[in-house]
C-alpha cells in the first residue's frame, strides 16, 4: 500500500497559471489570433495538456484571461496629487506596450479585434481604459487644484501622450527601439515634462 504523500500525488505547481499567461501572451504576440492555440502554449510554458485544460477548455477562454494581464494597474499606487509623476508613469506604460516585453501584443489585439468572437471587442476597451482611467481622474484633480490653465482637457493631455510616446517609437529605427525600454523612465519623464510646458503655454 502506498504513503500517504503517495496517495495525494505531486503537490501543485503554485506557478502553473501565471506561466501559462505569461506563455499565452507570449505566442499571441508571436503569430496573432490564427495561430493560437491551447496545444502550442502548453509547449510554451511548458506545461503538461491536461493542467492547462483543466483550466481553460477552449482558446478564447485562455487569450481572455491573459490579455487580462495587459489592463492590470501600475505596480506601484500613483500619489493622486502629484501631477507630473502621473503623467510620467501614464508615458512608461505606454512605451512598455509599444517596446517592451510584450510589445506585439497590444498592437495585435487593435488590429485583430474584428477578428475575435464578440467579447473580445469589451475586452480590448477594458485594456485601453484600464491604462488610462486613474491619469485622467489625476488630471482633473488637479484642474480642479488650479495646477493647470482653465478648460484644460483631460482627453487631450492623454493623447499628447500618446502621440510623443508613439512618434519616439516611430522616428526610432527598429534595431535601436530596445533602447528605448532600456531608458525608459527617462524618456517618459521627459515626455511628461514636454506636455507640462505645452499646456502651461
């Protein structure tokens, strides 16, 4: 008769799922929505079949749950009155979207999104807003304090940007974008102080 560690067999894996995510945003940066599936995240992560589909049974069940990954909030809290670390945090987020680990995988999913089953369509919001949402409450507060000219517009702060993080991205030639996250915090915050002045102006 067997122990009775035996009987339990192998303790979980307390990894497994964030392995898997990881793996699965990983392939669908890698080759997009057409070639995703459970079987090649699986030999990513890797991880044996079964596990991965005692968890997710299909692969639209498994790509929801990573790219849940991509709208999670800053690691650190933002200080809700300091409007230039704010602004500089919100530019770092999105140059790590743009070049950093998992780069191809926002640009996929706005390209893509046509493609998906219908739910993915709130999905992609539910990304987009998640970056964006705390910032622009930061913004009006300090509207609101008279840190900023009347009638400034929280939308057009954001997409000020995004619109300097995406022309350093684009002015930037290919093989030296890795740069770019290297350095990334003093690029955000030199993008945070250019929009400050713009608007002081």
């Amino acid at each position: 008769m067997g122990s009775a560690a035996s009987l339990r067999g192998r303790p979980a894996d307390p990894g497994i799922e964030k392995r898997v995510l990881t793996a699965a945003l990983t392939v669908y940066g890698e080759v997009g929505w057409a070639g995703f599936t459970l079987d090649a995240v699986a030999r990513r992560a890797p991880v044996g079949k079964a596990a991965l589909y005692r968890r997710w049974s299909t692969r639209e069940d498994l790509l929801l749950a990573a790219l849940e990954q991509l709208a999670e909030p800053p690691e650190e809290p933002l200080d809700p009155n300091d409007l230039r670390g704010c602004l500089t945090a919100m530019a770092g987020q999105v140059i790590a979207m743009y070049v950093g680990p998992k780069a191809m995988v926002l640009p996929r999913v706005l390209v893509e999104a046509g493609q998906y089953p219908p739910r993915f369509d709130d999905m992609v919001q539910n990304i987009v807003q998640a970056r964006f949402t705390t910032g622009q409450s930061v913004i009006q507060a300090a509207l609101d304090r008279g840190e900023l000219p009347p009638g400034t517009s929280p939308d057009l702060i954001v997409d000020a940007i995004m619109g300097r993080v995406l022309r350093l991205i684009v002015l930037t030639p290919g093989a030296q974008r890795t740069a770019i996250h290297t350095e990334r915090d003093q690029h955000a915050a030199a993008i945070a102080d250019y929009v400050l002045r713009a608007v002081s102006r």
